[in-house]
C-alpha cells in the first residue's frame, strides 16, 4: 500500500511452515492453505522457513505468482536452507551466508546440519526505498534443561548479527523475519539485537503473543499446552532504519486464523506474525541499540566451556577407540578356527559391525572435532574482537 514515493507501508509476514516430507502432519493441504493466505491476504513480504521440498517452494510460487511475482529459495546443505523469500517489490540482489556450527552430522533425527542452515538476505526496491529483508532459522533449543547446542546457536546467532551489521551499509532500512529459537530473555536473542542494533516489532502489549506451543494450536501436545498456554515467543520480527530513512512499526499480530478453513488442524505448529511498518525519508539520528557488553561475555563463556566440552569428547573418543581395537585384533582368524559356518558368518558380522563403530569413532576424534573446535575458535574471536571495540570505544568518549 504506497502513500508517497517518500512514505511507504511494507507489509512483512514470518512463518516456520513446518514442511518436512514424510514427517510433518497434513503438510500438501498446510502448504497449499499458507500460499491461499499468502494470495488472499495484503503482504508485500513473505518469508518462510522450513520449506524443506523444492516441489512445496515451486508450488506456492505458481500459485502466488500474480501477488508476489518475485521470490527466491537460497539453496543449502544436503536438503536446501529451508529458507525462501516472496515479495510484490523487485528483488534486486541475493546473498546467503552459511553458518560453520549448524549441529552434529551424527544426529540425524534432528536434522540440522544436513539442511545448511544460515541467513539469507533479499535486497527489495520499494519505490524510493531500498529495504534489506533478512530470512533466518537457528538451531532448535530440544532440551532447554541440557541444551547441548546453545554455543552453536549462539554464534549463529552472533553470525547473523554481524552479516546484517556489515551488510547493511547503502539500505534505507533493514527487516528481519524469521524463526530464530531464542526467546526475547534468551542470549541468542539480545545478541542478535544488540551486536545488529535492531529494534523488536512486537510491542510490550503484544509479548504475550506465543509463536510455538500455543495452546491454541492443534499440533501442541496437551501437557505443554497446559503448562504454557500462550506459548513461546521464538520467531520474530526485528528491524531498523538508517540516517536517511526512519521505520516505525504501525501493527504486530497473528494474523492466519486458528484452523485451516473446513479442517480440523493448525497452519503449522507455529504461529504465523506479521508486522506493518511505515516506512519515511528524512534525516534522523543514529538509533543506538540495547547494550551488548554483558551479553557478548556470557556468550564468551558460553563458548568457553563448548571448547573444554569438546576437548574431553576427544579423549573420551580416542579411549573408546583403543578399547575396540583390542576385540578386533583378537578376532582376527577366528572364522578359520571353528568348524561351524554359522558361527563363522556370525564372527564377520561382529567384527563388520565394529569396524563400523571404530571409523565413526575416528571420524568424530579427529575431524568432526576439529571442525567443531575451529569454528568455536572463530567465533570467539570474533566476539572478542567486537567486545574490545565496543570497550575502545566507550573508554575514548
């Protein structure tokens, strides 16, 4: 909806759609319900996660085409980002940016790293304004009790922050939408806001907005729905506008209904938000963003015991390797030893089966270690780093 050339109203929507082949429930008549939506409704931006089949991301572009005739899937991983993007504006530019920590090879049922998680930005041209869109889905929080990929999530989180910082130089405004597993007291969250300097769209009146295990939704178990009936607020909307252009947020709201019309279940087992910006061109004062000095050294700390935690895996896995060689040398001839071609078939299976286990061993000792431990070193640093610029800075004023 424009105004002026020099006023605009952008329309944005967030939802993770939950669209995992073969696992995620009633996922061809969600996906066909959330591109109806996306038709239906006025939203000049459109950015989904977990749109996991190529054939789901194709299909809502033939059917949303005429509404929003431009979009992109940033392609990633084994299985794709996950992430997309739709806009009724060109999209003028693309860029993806990968992170190193997306969980463990080994966990195949979480399946995060086989997606190639990142951050995906799409350049819009709305009339006279350039708005950078950024699309993002972090690393799932499964045990928040023992949550063993918080440092991972962190430096995504620490990753997206800067990528937005350094990328958003020549936009009007920057736009962030996506499902980013941290709730607003979480350290992911005030690293993502304070290190990109970005402001939350959903307001304090607004906060007890759930966006995952609402009570409402049909695929929220009835134990968790009992216990948290608003539910998490996870996914987000964050923003900010720059010296030439000011953004403000007229309306933040759920606005897909409870049940897929004529159907008994939810659009996805999150809730979908959407936030109405006002777009003006002027000349302002550079916003200054939320302190993130304490957050940065907590979130070095956090790294910190990820490294001394990985330190004593390796040595955990080099003993257990040791242990199973023993067995394996023992064995070795004796098939030939026993007159029984039973027992003979069954000494080979074992001995298959751990040399299986002896190279997964390995493989997690030495080089999945050291990739891990890498990044978690880059990452420090790189905290680090931007933790003494801010203390140079603050000790010079």
């Amino acid at each position: 909806m424009s105004i002026t050339n020099d006023e605009q109203i952008l329309n944005l929507l967030t939802l993770n759609c939950w669209g995992i082949p073969l696992v995620s429930k009633n996922r061809l008549y969600r996906m066909e319900a959330i591109a109806e939506k996306c038709v239906t409704d006025d939203y000049d931006v459109v950015c989904l996660q977990e749109i996991w089949s190529v054939s789901d991301f194709k299909m809502m572009r033939a059917k949303v085409c005429e509404k929003l005739p431009y979009s992109h899937y940033f392609y990633s991983g084994v299985v794709g980002s996950g992430i997309c993007m739709f806009s009724r504006f060109p999209i003028q530019d693309v860029m993806f940016h990968k992170w190193p920590l997306n969980g463990y090879v080994h966990k195949i049922h979480h399946g995060d790293w086989f997606g190639g998680k990142g951050v995906g930005l799409c350049k819009i041209k709305l009339k006279n304004f350039i708005i950078n869109v950024y699309v993002a889905h972090l690393h799932a929080e499964y045990n928040r009790d023992n949550d063993e990929y918080k440092a991972h999530r962190v430096l995504q989180a620490f990753d997206t922050a800067q990528f937005i910082r350094m990328t958003m130089e020549g936009s009007d405004a920057v736009v962030l939408g996506g499902d980013l597993n941290t709730e607003p007291k979480d350290i992911a969250y005030r690293i993502i806001r304070g290190v990109a300097g970005l402001e939350d769209a959903c307001s304090i009146s607004n906060s007890k907005l759930g966006t995952n295990e609402c009570a409402n939704n049909s695929y929220t178990p009835k134990k968790l729905a009992k216990k948290e009936p608003d539910g998490k607020r996870i996914d987000h909307i964050l923003y900010l506008g720059s010296k030439n252009s000011k953004i403000e947020v007229a309306n933040y709201k759920h606005p897909f209904p409870k049940r897929v019309p004529n159907k008994d279940f939810s659009y996805s087992d999150h809730e979908a938000i959407m936030a109405s910006f006002k777009l003006r061109k002027g000349e302002f004062d550079k916003i200054v963003g939320p302190d993130v000095k304490e957050s940065l050294k907590e979130a070095l700390a956090i790294c910190q015991l990820a490294l001394k935690s990985i330190k004593r895996e390796r040595i955990w896995y080099l003993i257990a390797s040791c242990i199973l060689v023993v067995p394996l040398i023992w064995s070795m001839g004796l098939e030939y030893k026993t007159p029984y071609i039973g027992i003979s078939i069954g000494i080979n299976v074992g001995r298959l089966f751990l040399t299986a286990v002896l190279c997964y061993i390995i493989f997690m000792s030495t080089l999945w270690n050291s990739v891990e431990k890498n990044a978690l070193k880059a990452g420090y640093r790189a905290m680090e780093l931007h933790l003494n610029q801010l203390n140079n800075q603050l000790s010079s004023t």
